[in-house]
C-alpha cells in the first residue's frame, strides 16, 4: 500500500467518508472473489478511483499508442503515475461540474458518440462492436465520453465565466488578423450638398424625396455639388476600411438599393445609396415593439388580467393613445415609463410566445391578449429593420477565442486550486 497523502480536507465533514467508502469496498479486496475484485486506489473527496476504471484508463491509452504505430518504449516509465494524477485532476473537475450543475444527459450523449463514430466512418453500432472485441466495456466508455464532455463544458464554463477579456485586446486581434469587415465590398453612390450650416433643410428634403420615389440618379443631377455628379455621384467599390468611419458606419447597415440618412463630413452634408454588394454580411430583422403587461400568475388573475386586456385593445382601436395607455396600466415599470416601448429586439431576446407573436403581427396592428410566464401582453410593432450584425458576428468569434486561449492557461491553475482544497488520499498502488 502506498504511503497516505493527505492533500487539504477542503471542509471537516471529509474525513467520515473515508470510513464509509473503505466498507464499500472491502468486500471486493478479498484476492479469493477475483470476479467481483475491484481495489480503491484512490479517495477523492467522497469519490473513489477504483482498479477497474485505471485498467480502463490505461488499455484506451495503451490501444492509442499502438493505433498510431507506436512501441513499448513510446510508453512513459512514469505512466502510471501520470496516468493516476490525471484521473485524480479529472474526477475533481467532475465533481466540480456537479456542483455548478453541469450535466451530460443521453440524448447529448448519444449525438457526441454517433459524430465520433461517423469521423471514423463507421457506425454507433460497429463502434460499440470494436470496443467490446478489444476487450473494453462499452457501457465504460460511455460514461468515459460523458466525463469527456463534462471537463469540456466546465472549461467552456471557466472560459465564458471566469475570464474578461479586454476590449483593447479584441482590437488587437481583429487588426492582426485582418478579421474586420468580413471582406464585404460595398458599390455607393453619393450627394453632396456643401454649406452644412444652411442647407440641412434641403439635404432632408433630398432624402425624403428618395424615400417616397424620387429617382437617386435624378437626385444627384439637381442637388449634388460634388464633381462626380454627371457620372450619378458613382464612388465605386470599396470596403468599410477604405470609407471614412463615417461613411463606413452608415452604410454597413443599409440594404441594397437604399439609401442613409444625412451625414456630414468635413466636406458637408452626404447622402449615399448602396448600388450593389459582395462577400458576406450577417444580418437579423430587428422589430420595434411596444406592449402592456398585466401581471397574473393564476388562471383567475390571467383571466382577469385578459379581460381588462380586451378593453383596452379596444380603446386604443377607439382612437386613444398607446403610449399613455401603457403609462397608467402596465405592470412592466421600466417599459411603462417609455410608453410601453421595448425598443429594437434582437431573435432570442424575448421568451418564445411573445417573440412568435410580434414576428407574425403586421406592423401597426394591436395584438389580441398572449400569456407569458409574466402575465397576460398585448403588443404592437412599430417597425422592422434588418441589422447588420458582422461586427458583432466578428467580434464574438474574436473574444472566443480569446477566452479559450486564456482559459487553457488559466484552467490548470484553478484545478490545481481545486486539488489544493479537496481531501485525496492514495490508498494502493494499481496492480
């Protein structure tokens, strides 16, 4: 038996499980019943590493070594010593996992090993077949994949938790890597109207006349003051690097064929149509929304809270104000004191039932009375838009990998945390 290692008893309730779990096992210490043998190499915390799971652990290492052509003296002389260290590292992860409720059901289960197998060009089934023929249990190596995605999804939990990264740091990464703007390559057109100081009037009297049919082309030849006006105001192609910031800001967010609000440069005020585009652009529709809440948690009040609903759909429909309605009645303060207004939602900002019905509800139109999990709504959509979300797209992949970067630095340190407060104690050597 090796020497005792007491590591830290991470609370004083530690030490009575030893008593316990040594009882569990000691009925299959005895070398007379082998076909139930199963020695406790190591305690850690209120768990145990048994013989048969390092046997596991070592044939699946062992089988690795010798699929990739490797020999008896590519094995470590310390194998299993690192081997047990590893085990010892990961169960603490596990139970780590538990605590935070992490869990791996089958359904999640059964989709990792049915993708592993199909990397292998098999099926689940021969998968499980080729790891009984090598001696393994396969309902072990189940729960060996299960521990796999358990470390995985605490370290994505470490990662997305635990660790900031820096905006300046995300900058940094997007230049180095020349991940800004996606390659999206814009075609613009442009006005030009000088004298900003006195002419914003008439710049949004050009812009309201686009909007409502005014020719952009005919636009350009009356009021563009720029020297490209005979040519249709046409700047060509660019990327959003080669705009100006604030050109660049504007039109990312425009779609083909339309044009943005006034800008203005030192140059003077601007007015651009995107013509055409290429490379990817990632975007979302976006809706505008309003409502009114009344709380309910029971079947009466929700009845009740519908009622009162139904009157006042119907007062707005009358001709009264939303906006003051949903001052006086609705329960949700924060939108109350906007008139009800939620402002641009995002896909996946609102629970699912409020979300479906403003996706399907013309703009305008007042909804019947819907339940939620906060009571009984009625919505309105005030407009949609298409929003251009690449940045955000970028960016996002960007901090990934950032964490998960900084996350495998750090991890190691906070399981070696995790080992300095549990109580481990090495009880045999593996056999």
């Amino acid at each position: 038996m090796m020497k005792k290692i007491f590591v830290t008893s991470k609370s004083s309730n530690a030490r009575p499980y030893l008593g316990l779990v040594l009882a569990m096992f000691a009925f299959v210490s005895n070398p007379v019943s082998a076909d139930f043998m199963d020695r406790v190499l190591v305690i850690v915390n209120e768990d145990v590493i048994t013989q048969s799971e390092f046997d596991h652990r070592l044939a699946t290492i062992q089988g690795e070594i010798e699929r990739k052509g490797g020999a008896g003296e590519d094995v470590p002389a310390d194998l299993s010593k690192q081997l047990l260290d590893g085990m010892v590292s990961d169960r603490l992860q596990i139970q780590e996992a538990e605590r935070r409720g992490i869990k791996i059901g089958d359904e999640e289960l059964n989709a990792a090993i049915e993708r592993f197998a199909a990397q292998q060009n098999i099926s689940s089934q021969q998968l499980a077949q080729r790891v009984v023929s090598q001696g393994q249990s396969y309902s072990r190596f189940r729960e060996s994949v299960r521990e796999s995605l358990t470390i995985s999804r605490l370290t994505d939990y470490y990662a997305s938790v635990r660790v900031v990264v820096p905006d300046y740091e995300i900058d940094g990464f997007i230049a180095q890597n020349k991940l800004e703007g996606n390659g999206a390559e814009y075609e613009i057109a442009h006005i030009l109207i000088k004298d900003p100081v006195n002419s914003k009037d008439k710049a949004q009297e050009v812009v309201d006349g686009l909007r409502n049919g005014m020719s952009f082309q005919q636009a350009v030849l009356n009021y563009s003051e720029a020297t490209d006006a005979q040519d249709g105001g046409l700047i060509g192609w660019r990327t959003l690097e080669q705009l100006p910031e604030v050109f660049a800001n504007a039109i990312k967010n425009v779609q083909v064929g339309s044009t943005t609000d006034v800008l203005e440069s030192a140059n003077g005020l601007h007015i651009l149509k995107l013509l055409n585009m290429k490379g990817d652009r990632q975007e979302i529709l976006q809706n505008n929304v309003r409502h009114i809440l009344i709380s309910s948690k029971t079947a009466i009040a929700q009845s009740q809270a519908a009622k009162k609903l139904f009157d006042i759909r119907q007062r707005i429909l009358n001709g009264e104000d939303f906006e003051q309605l949903a001052r006086i009645y609705s329960d949700d303060s924060v939108s109350a004191a906007n008139g009800g207004e939620l402002g641009w939602v995002s896909p996946g900002e609102m629970v699912p039932s409020f979300e479906k019905t403003f996706q399907q509800l013309p703009l305008g139109e007042i909804s019947q009375p819907i339940s939620t999990q906060f009571g009984m709504h009625i919505l309105e959509v005030l407009d949609r838009r298409q929003k251009n979300i690449t940045d955000q797209m970028i960016r996002g992949r960007a901090d990934n990998i950032l964490r998960r970067q900084r996350a495998e630095r750090e991890f190691e340190q906070w399981v070696r945390e995790l080992k300095e407060e549990a109580y481990i104690e090495y009880v045999a050597q593996p056999a």
